[in-house]
C-alpha cells in the first residue's frame, strides 16, 4: 500500500505527458495543412537573436510599461517556479520527501526565490484581473472578447492564483521544511495560521496542497492546447520564423512576376502552371504553415487592434480577430480531419464565412498590426494573400479599386486623365 501514491503519480504523470503530446501531433498536422513558403528560411543567426530578445527577453512587451512589467513578472515567475517540477516528480514517482533538501543552503536559496516570485505573480495576475474585470480595458471587451475568450483569459488568471496558493500553502504545512529554517521566507509567516494544528491534520494538508498542485500543473499543461495561451510555447518558433524583411516590403507572388519578366522581356522560360494553381487564399489551406503558426501562436492581446488605424475609425476591421477566425477555422478543419480520416468539404471558407470582405478592404496595410505585435505576428500577410484571391480569382474589388486599376491600365497613372492631358492644370 505505501507504494500506492507513487503508482497513481507515476500513471498520472504519464497520462499528462502522453494526452499533452497527443494535443502537439495535432497541432503540427493542423499547422502543417499551410502550403511552403515561397522563400527559404535563411540568416538563422539573426533569427536566434530575436527568438532570445523577443520571446524569451520580452522586449515589445515593455512598450507599454504597466502590462509588460507585470507580465514579465509573471513570465520569469512562471519559468523559476516551474523548476521545482523536478523535485516533485522525483518525490511523486519514487516516494521521497524533498529529496534536494540535503543540498542545504542552496535548497533554501532556491525555494525562498521561488516563494517571492510565487508572492509577485500572485499580486500581478490580482492586477491583471482587475485591469480585465473592473477597470474592464477596452481592448479586452471588443468584437469578439466575450464568451469563450473572455472566460479563457480569466480561467487562467485563476489557474495561476490557485496554483500559487497552493505552492505557497504546501511548504507552509510542511513541518519538515519549516523545521529546515532555511528557504522559508513567505511560508514561514503563513505557517503561523497554523500553529494550533495537529501534526497529524498538518501533515495530511501538506498532502493534500502537494496533490492539488500537481494535479492542477497537470491540467493547465493539457488545457494549454485549447488556450490562447499556447503561446507560452509557440512564441519561440514564431519570433525565429519571423520575417527579417522591412515591415513595408510585401511579397511577391512568383508565377505573376513570371509572368511580367517575360512581358518585360527579362526571361524567356514559361514555368509549368498547375491546374490547381489559385491566386491568394480562400481558405487555410492556402495560407501558409507560417500563417497558421502565427494563428495559433495569437495572446489575443489586442495590442494590434488598439493601433489599428482602420478600427480607431470606427471600420470592422479587427487585426485581432483576423488571427482569431483563421485559428477557429483551423481547428474546425482538424475537427474534420479527425472525423473522416482526411479533410472533406464542410461547405465552409475562411473567406466569407469567418472573415468578411469589409474587413479585408478597411486594411490600409500601414503594418501597425505588425509593429505592434509582441510576438512577431504578421496579420496583415493574411489580408493582402485574401485580397489577392478576391481580385485574382474572384475578380472582386471595390469600385474605387477597380477604377484605379483601369487608369493605371489605360493612362499609366491612377487619375482619369490622358498623358497629353496631365498637365493641363498648369495652364
């Protein structure tokens, strides 16, 4: 029987692991539906630099000094106190009691940090909810922020308060570590509510605080899958696959400037165009791999819609959103897949039934969205590859659009007016 608990931990750690696993497959099969990028990632020097500055230094997160001080707090508290994962592993599988405690001063050193981060995060993430649930910030509370991502970002806000008490509380009923005087900085004044308990109820606390809170560790880590914040993970690879390019520059589509070059009598060499071949992007399958990463890897934040131009005017226009809408219906495409074996038409697009074309055409591509972005987001790649289907393929566009491109085609300038003519207003 005394091997019991070990055995519970051990299948419950497995279990964990095994369904958070489970949980990446599928994430890697639904970005991985995203077609290649047209150019190969190079310059994986500068990449690594940014990857550390951005993600892991948290260098855009500071432009707005209150909500990235916090945050950061949070972070750095996340990752520090997250280490005595380890201890407790080896303790739940092979039935030890801190097992590091012989390291002595160290141990002490290291438990009385994470103690303080514990107190600093549980003051940040009080913040945090006041600033969502009270002051009630208005980028938390536009299109599309109620139900489901309003009840995701406090959820975890939740998570991180009950996960902290109970670290907090576990080494505050632990009589062996208070008997240690040493690491005990913040539990040790907690431990003092408990004075009038009997060992033996002390000791069955601690138990459970300890339980509680690998249970809790467990869940948040399966729950990630279904979170905004699955961008605890995915930060690191979208700040290392992020464009190196000036915010200003697009991309170019590589059979249209085929196609020109020979006009231009540049090349000779037609290349082969499938049957298949499509022009921008109905659907996510015609984005990117890149462009489904950048949607998952979304904080909802809604730093890029607060700087949108288009938004503060008052157009539907939601950069936020955008990578909001291409997540869902990434997910509902894997929801597919998952029934059938392989993808079968739901009848559905991205395009029309989850990202209107007002939206597409309020973008004024000013990169705003882009600048703005604490993880190297690209929105505005997802709008101009959804403008190209809607003129290329669909030959859709606003009139105003559709007049200027027939005077650059016929007088080489957007005006209506002849070249002989242009100069007439000097007269």
């Amino acid at each position: 029987m005394d091997l019991l608990p070990n055995i519970i931990f051990t299948f419950l750690l497995i279990g964990s692991l095994g369904t958070f696993i489970w949980n990446l497959s599928k994430l890697r099969r639904n970005i991985n539906l995203g077609k290649g990028l047209s150019e190969p990632i190079s310059n994986k020097p500068q990449r690594w630099k940014n990857m550390i500055r951005i993600a892991l230094g948290q260098s855009k997160m500071v432009r707005r000094p209150i909500a990235g001080v916090l945050h950061i707090i949070v972070y750095i508290g996340f990752i520090v106190i997250n280490i005595e994962l380890i201890e407790i592993i080896i303790d739940g599988v092979t039935g030890s009691h801190r097992v590091f405690s012989s390291f002595g001063l160290i141990y002490g050193i290291l438990i009385g940090t994470f103690e303080i981060f514990a107190i600093l995060v549980l003051i940040s993430v009080i913040i945090f909810w006041i600033r969502r649930n009270i002051i009630r910030i208005k980028r938390f509370y536009e299109n599309k922020m109620t139900g489901w991502p309003k009840m995701d970002a406090d959820l975890i806000l939740y998570f991180e308060i009950i996960l902290m008490s109970l670290f907090l509380l576990m080494n505050a009923t632990d009589l062996d570590f208070q008997n240690m005087h040493n690491g005990n900085i913040i539990s040790g004044m907690i431990y003092n509510l408990f004075s009038d308990v009997s060992l033996d109820k002390l000791h069955l606390m601690e138990r459970t605080f300890w339980w509680l809170h690998i249970i809790g560790i467990f869940i948040f880590l399966n729950y990630l899958y279904y979170s905004k914040h699955l961008h605890i993970i995915l930060a690191f690879p979208n700040t290392f696959y992020g464009s190196l390019t000036s915010k200003g520059k697009l991309n170019n589509m590589n059979h249209v400037t085929n196609e020109v070059n020979i006009m231009l009598g540049k090349t000779n060499e037609s290349p082969e165009i499938s049957d298949d071949l499509k022009f921008g992007a109905a659907d996510v399958k015609d984005l990117s791999w890149l462009q489904l990463l950048n949607a998952y890897s979304c904080t909802e934040c809604g730093r890029c819609t607060s700087s949108c131009p288009a938004n503060i005017t008052g157009k539907k226009l939601s950069p936020r959103k955008i990578m909001m809408d291409t997540r869902d219906r990434i997910e509902e495409v894997g929801r597919v897949i998952d029934k059938n074996g392989s993808f079968i038409d739901d009848g559905k697009k991205l395009l029309g039934n989850y990202i209107t074309k007002e939206e597409l055409w309020a973008c004024t591509s000013c990169n705003a969205c882009v600048e703005e972005c604490p993880i190297s987001i690209n929105p505005l790649s997802i709008i101009m590859d959804m403008r190209r289907y809607l003129i290329m393929e669909e030959s859709s566009a606003p009139n105003e659009l559709n007049n200027m491109m027939n005077n650059i085609e016929n007088n080489g300038a957007p005006w209506p007016y002849n070249q002989m003519d242009r100069l007439n207003w000097k007269e």
